[in-house]
C-alpha cells in the first residue's frame, strides 16, 4: 500500500500551476483533491473552486471540460499513468457553497 500520496501531491502541483497560469476561461481561486485513501493513483477527484457561486455556474458552463481535459495532459506530462489520468474525475464548487456548508471540512465529506 502506498502512503505517501505522492499521486495526490502530483494532482495538486499541477492544479496550482494551471490555476497560476489563468488559462481557464473563467478563474478558478482555489481546488481540493480527495484522493483514494489507498494512495492509489487511480479514481482521484479533484474540485475546482470559484470565489462566487454565479462563477461556479460559468465555470460549469464555459471552463470546466476544459480545464480538466488541460489538467489531464499536465499530468500525463508529470509523469501520472495515463490509464490513471482517465479515471480522474472533476466538478466545481464555490467558496460560498463551502461556507455555507460549513467549511472545507464538513463540505467534502
């Protein structure tokens, strides 16, 4: 079993790269990834994370496929397996939601 969660770590240096690139069409402020408890690479989910829940439904709309299609080749390029790259799945959430929720804790249980 791996522990180390190096996959995941691989995952959230990508996400802040894109996020610090702007390539999205819309911005993104912030993301999570949840990641197998197993430190598989295989099934990590990854949320991007917009500021107001008016840009969470234009990032759904307008960046979303985009941004995880562009996430998914930066991680192939880091060395993530592809066959891995293909099981991340993703969606969009906002900072309002996530407060209203409770915070990060109680949000993404």
């Amino acid at each position: 079993m791996v522990s180390d969660f190096k996959w995941a770590k691989l995952v959230v240096a990508c996400l802040k790269q894109l996020r610090e690139s702007k390539e999205c069409r819309v911005p993104f402020v912030d993301h999570e990834v949840i990641p197998p408890l197993t430190g598989s690479p295989d099934g990590i989910f990854v949320w991007f994370i917009c500021e107001y829940v008016v840009l969470k439904e234009r990032f759904r709309a307008e960046a979303l496929s985009a941004a995880t299609e562009r996430l998914r080749t930066m991680l192939v390029d880091a060395g993530l397996p592809v066959a891995s790259v293909e099981s991340l799945r993703s969606d969009v959430t906002s900072r309002e939601e996530i407060e209203a929720g409770g915070g990060k804790f109680y949000f993404f249980r």
